[in-house]
C-alpha cells in the first residue's frame, strides 16, 4: 500500500537474519539463511540449480516474503518498506530482459518512462555502448521486432542494462544470463556493468567465473543454506563446494 517507510538514497545495506522459506506445502528451500551485504559492496551469489539462490534474490526483490527470520534493508524489516519506494531503490536485471516491438530507444524507455532521447543517449555514452547504439541500422530508432528478436541474445542483455541504469537504484540485482553471447558484445556486457555497477551494492547470481573473481565476496549456496562465504581466492583455497563449483566452470571455460 502507500503506507510503509521511503528507504532514503544511497547505497542499500542488507541483513538476512535466519531466514527461511517454503512454498506453500512444500518442503523448506532455504534454512536459516543469515547474510550481511554492506553498502556499496559486489556480492556473487552461486550454487547448482536448485541451491536456493534464486529463492534468495526473489526475497530481495519482495517477490516473496519469508516463511521464518526476516530482511532488514537499511536497518528496515522489508515487509515495512512502501512498495513504491523498493521499486525505485531496488531494481532487478532479469536473465532475458523483457523486450517488446518498438524502438530501441522505447524498449531502453522501459526503465524510466520519463526518460528523454537526450537522456537516453547519455546513458548509452556513460556505459559505453554510444558505438554500439550507433551502429544499428537506425540507432536509437532501429525497431527491435517482437520480442527483440532483430537484435541478438547479448544485445537483448545490453537493453536490460542500460534500463536498470537509467532506473537508477540503489542496490542493484543481476541474474546473469547463461546465454552464449558473441566475443564484442561480452566485452561490451562487461564494460556496461563496470559503469552501472559503480558506486551501488550489487547482488549478483553468477553464472560466469568473472563475476565471482571481481565480487568483494561470494556466497556459496547448497541445499538451501549458506555454505561458504568469503573473496573468491579464499574460497578456492579452502576447498568444498566453491572448489568444486570452480573446477567445473574452469572445464567449461577451456572446452568453450
């Protein structure tokens, strides 16, 4: 509703605090999940499918709400936060951003309706991807097609970046695409997150090995708990699951 508390600007702190969670009549996907992500920090989420890491950033994001515990955001129980003031300070970077027939400039819109060409123009330049926008065979006027199919699967991720920049959150969650996307448009991908990245806290779920080496920390799921946490060195070093995780991302890597 409109009540709740407005969450104030600035890099968004979070606390997980033995949190727990079971769709209804279903068995528990997480247990006693305690996490703390400090402001302005690049955190990596990882695990097999099914470790509860998705289920983690749902609750980020108020898809859901905790069966058990609780989620403080900026000290804040997040069930108390207005929702108008989460969607403005907490945005999500989906997998395969939605995309509908218009424009590229319509489609990048979509972040912040309010957004002018002129604005839109300078996200593009501050992510790097002035070259690409230009590139197209309308720049910002290239129609994208149903469901942006004109434009390929990394392309499609470069929209869902430049839309969460000009959303301008506060804390930032990426679910990284698994999709293999061309050598130009992932070093495009790359530079585009360096910028948008900046300055936010940053929850990741990491598909690819960069993302955990470059995270101040990394939080390693399995069967719903928490089962490692540190800098990715640290954890490599350790052994367990993380290693194990490593070892078959580095097979991928050479095979690729």
């Amino acid at each position: 509703g409109a009540s709740g508390v407005v969450l104030p600007r600035g890099p968004i702190s979070v606390v997980f605090e033995r949190v727990g969670f079971a769709y209804p009549g279903g068995p528990p996907v997480l247990h006693e999940v305690s996490a703390e992500i400090r402001p302005g920090s690049r955190v990596a989420i990882v695990g097999e499918t099914g470790s509860g890491k998705t289920t983690f950033a749902k609750l980020l994001t108020r898809l859901m709400d905790p069966t058990s515990g609780r989620i403080l955001v900026d000290g804040v129980d997040l069930r108390r936060v207005r929702f108008s003031s989460l969607r403005e300070r907490i945005v999500m970077v989906p997998q395969d951003g939605f995309l509908f027939d218009g424009t590229l400039a319509d489609n990048i819109r979509y972040g912040r309706p309010s957004a002018t060409d002129e604005e839109i123009s300078r996200a593009l330049a501050e992510l790097g991807l002035a070259d690409w926008a230009a590139g197209l065979p309308a720049g910002l006027a290239t129609p994208v097609g149903q469901r942006g199919e004109s434009l390929s699967a990394g392309e499609r991720q470069l929209v869902a970046l430049v839309r969460a920049y000009l959303a301008d959150p506060d804390l930032l969650l990426l679910d990284e695409a698994t999709s293999a996307v061309d050598p130009a448009t992932e070093v495009r991908i790359a530079r585009a997150l360096e910028g948008l990245t900046r300055g936010r806290t940053t929850v990741s779920i990491a598909h690819r090995l960069a993302t955990a080496e470059a995270a101040d920390e990394v939080l390693v799921f399995d069967r719903g708990r928490i089962v490692q946490r540190g800098p990715h060195a640290e954890l490599v070093a350790a052994g367990g699951v993380y290693a194990a995780l490593y070892a078959s991302w580095t097979s991928a890597t050479r095979q690729g």
